[in-house]
C-alpha cells in the first residue's frame, strides 16, 4: 500500500515490542544480543539483516530514516549526528583524491568551508556558478567532475535553483546530483522527482521544528546509500538514537508545521513588501520573486524564510535587531519561534564585501525564519521595530 505524505510520517513505525506500546519507545543501548554463534555470523557477513550495533543501525534511526525515505520518494537513507556529518560523509563517501565538483556558490557557510578549505586536501577542487549562471553549469564541467551540489532555496538570499534544470545537465554527463533541501523540506519540494539522486538534511532545523536537537540525513539510490553507509559505518558520525526518537516523532507533524510556517511566511512577506523601510522583499511565493516561475513549478509552497532588505545599510540593520522585541536572535532557523539574523554582520561577516555581494549578501539584508507565534504579533514585532 502506498501511503500519504502524512501518513508515511506517522505510519512508518518501528515493530511493537512484547509491551505492544502505541507510540515507539527509546531504544538505548549500544549493541544488541544474538542467539548463538550461526545468528552472529549470518548477522556480521550482512546475510541477515538486523541491529548489531548503534554505529551501524538503531532501530530509532531506522524509522526515522524510514520515514524521510518515504517522505522524499527515495530508495533508503542514512541518519547523521548534524546535518555537516551528512554533507561531509556524503562527498568523503562518493569522491577520490583528484575528483571535481560543480557547485552553486550559494551554499551553506560550512559546505562553502569544506570545498574550500578541506576537500582540497585530497586534491578535490569545486567551480562555482552563481544563482543567475545555471547556464553556465555545462562549461564548468571537467572530465573528473562527479557531483554537481545545489541548495534551493538559498541560504539567506532566499533564490531558487531550477532542479530540473540542473537534474538534466547532471544525468546527460553521467554525474551525481547532490540537494540540499533544508530549507524547502520533503513536504514542499522533493529533488527526486527533478532528477537529484540524492537529498541531504539538516535534520536540526524544521524537521525538528523546535529547536531542541541536532540531526541530518542523506537519502537516495541504493547504490549510492549503500557507499555512504559502509563510510559512515567505519568512521562514526552516527545519529544519536535520543534524537532520532525526537525527530522521528517531530517528522509526524512536519506536514502542519509547514502549511502554517508557509502561511505566516507569506503574510510576512506581504507586510514587509508594502512597508516604506523595506527595499525589496525576496519570497519564492511573492510575484515579485525574480524566479517566481521556477519556484511555483517546484514548491508546493513558499517555504519560511523571508529575505528583505532594510534602507541604510548596515547601521540599519543593526539597528532593526536592536529593537526587536519578541522575535529572537539566534542562528537557528525553522524553529516555532521567529529569528531574525542580519547576515551581513554575524554569519557572514567574515567574508569580503565582494565574496558577500556574489551570494546576494548586501549590507541591509535581514533574514527572518518566520515561526508558528499568531502572525499579527510577528508582524506588530517588525512593525515596531522598522519604525
Ligand atoms: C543548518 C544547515 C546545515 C548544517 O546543519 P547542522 O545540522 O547545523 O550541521 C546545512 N545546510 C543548510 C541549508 C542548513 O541550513
């Protein structure tokens, strides 16, 4: 039976134990026991398939890998303690000293750290292109090129990649095509269904939606899955099944979660579009959006991060954070609780002014991960505080 999105996330459920609970309990413990030596070879060579050990597999973060699987249209998955280990494993699992990947330039700080400074380590080099360059993916192309990395939407700019696109050019060379889809979630955007042979999380952010634990997942072919499980296996960035008990359960309302971040999203942006302090607002769902077009042929929705920028620059900017009164200031994002971060001066601020302006960083853009609080007190919030 081929079950709902919402379904799935609920459904999908570990096997009850002898205490037939309803809801999955938490399976702490590091090993699991066998019946005698004929189970315990049969277990170790992989003819039998069972929990060993937690390094390997859990069962809490089988059903929630299970359940992201399902959630994305893939064929299996990995959990990782964070969604850095994911990424990380992921590339060290797939790629050889003198590989190459094409990748975005707007990409997560930390993915942008790891082409930079420590794939080159083993002599694997990145080529960027530019949320508005997609044409220019194909040149960047190198017989030793395997991946080809995008995230949509941008980490803060708020742009949108076309997956299509860039699932085509990928497949026609024979590459892997690798998304991060942190900020769309499975339940508005499934890169699969475009092409991505692969689809990375951070867990910690609205797959969690509350701000408590860290997680990330990768999910995809069974080939390539099984390369990353055989590297995660023997170097330890497993999920912790604390939190993968929390997250499993977090996935079951993610559905609701984001039909209503969308919803207070898209009120927000709308506010900030018809306000005198704001120069341009950017949100896949907002007509003005420069592509608009792509985002509604690929999101179900407009996702919950509104980008905008303040007039006056920096010193406005600043000035706007200072005055927030409810919302909070934090570096998380897809939390129940509004943040608003103002890139320029925290996350990004160690950037040159050219590297920052190449990811649509300018000095007055405010990113704001718009949460579940009653709109109107999100909205009074940034009303009282562009004044
Ligand atoms: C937060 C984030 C990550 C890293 O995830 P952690 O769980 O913090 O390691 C990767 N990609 C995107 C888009 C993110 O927002």
């Amino acid at each position: 039976m081929s079950k709902h999105f919402e379904t799935s996330a609920i459904r999908n459920q570990t096997e009850r134990s002898q205490f037939s609970e309803h809801s999955t309990p938490l399976y702490l413990t590091s090993s699991f026991v066998f019946d005698d030596a004929e189970e315990m070879r049969a277990s170790f060579s992989e003819e039998k398939q069972r929990n060993l050990y937690s390094r390997f597999t859990n069962p809490n973060t089988s059903e929630f890998v299970d359940k992201v699987v399902a959630m994305e249209g893939a064929e299996t998955g990995y959990a990782f303690a964070t969604g850095m280990s994911a990424i990380f494993s992921s590339f060290a699992a797939l790629l050889n000293a003198g590989d190459h990947v094409v990748s975005c330039r707007s990409v997560f700080g930390s993915t942008h750290s790891m082409f930079t400074k420590y794939l080159p380590k083993w002599n694997i080099e990145t080529s960027y292109f530019k949320v508005d360059e997609v044409d220019l993916v194909e040149s960047l192309i190198q017989e030793n090129t395997k991946i080809i990395y995008i995230e949509t939407p941008t980490n803060p700019a708020v742009d949108i990649l076309d997956l299509a696109l860039i699932g085509q050019i990928a497949k026609k060379h024979n590459l892997i095509f690798i998304v991060d889809n942190c900020f769309a979630t499975p339940y508005v955007q499934q890169p699969i269904k475009f092409g991505a042979d692969l689809v990375i999380h951070s867990a910690t952010k609205l797959m969690d939606g509350q701000g408590r634990v860290l997680g990330g997942v990768t999910v995809g072919s069974k080939d390539l899955i099984r390369e990353i499980y055989l590297f995660a296996r023997n170097t330890g960035p497993a999920m912790s099944p604390f939190n993968a008990w929390v997250l499993s359960k977090s996935l079951e309302t993610l559905a609701l979660r984001v039909e209503k971040h969308a919803e207070n999203a898209l009120k927000v942006a709308q506010f900030l579009e018809e306000n005198e302090q704001v120069s341009l607002v950017k949100y896949p769902f907002l007509k003005s959006h420069p592509q608009y077009e792509i985002a509604k042929k690929q999101m179900k929705l407009g996702g919950n991060i509104v980008a905008f920028e303040i007039k006056g620059g920096v010193e406005a900017g600043r000035n706007f954070l200072n005055k927030i009164k409810m919302c909070s200031l934090s570096a998380n994002l897809g939390d129940t609780r509004t943040i608003v971060t103002h890139p320029s001066s925290t996350t990004h601020g160690r950037l040159s002014e050219e590297d920052r302006l190449e990811v649509g960083i300018t000095d007055g853009l405010v990113r704001v991960s718009v949460g579940l609080e009653n709109v109107k007190d999100i909205i009074d919030d940034l009303k009282q505080a562009l004044q």
